[in-house]
C-alpha cells in the first residue's frame, strides 16, 4: 500500500496534529495532497530518467 517509508510518518505527524486541534478533515486533505505531490515528483523523475538513458 505504501511505496515510501515517508507516508507513513506523514500519516503519524498528521494524525497527531489533528488530534491536538480537533481539525481532522483539513489535516487529512493536508496529508492527501502532500502524498499526490510526492507522486508526481516520482513519476517526473522517472520520466526524467527515462528521457537521459535514450
């Protein structure tokens, strides 16, 4: 389920903010937004990668 060691403490760090300010919604949108970037910078790079070996 998760590709990288960072989500998990993203979700870690994320659960307890929202714990502490009762703002659950905004921290998870937070959390979904910081994991779709990290997406798109793998697949740049990969991509990126990809164009440099031709």
């Amino acid at each position: 389920m998760f590709k990288n060691k960072w989500y998990i403490l993203y979700f870690f760090i994320l659960a307890i903010v929202s714990w502490f300010t009762a703002e659950v919604v905004t921290f998870i949108m937070l959390g979904l937004i910081l994991i779709t970037l990290e997406n798109i910078h793998t697949t740049l790079k990969k991509a990126f990668n990809m164009r440099d070996e031709d």
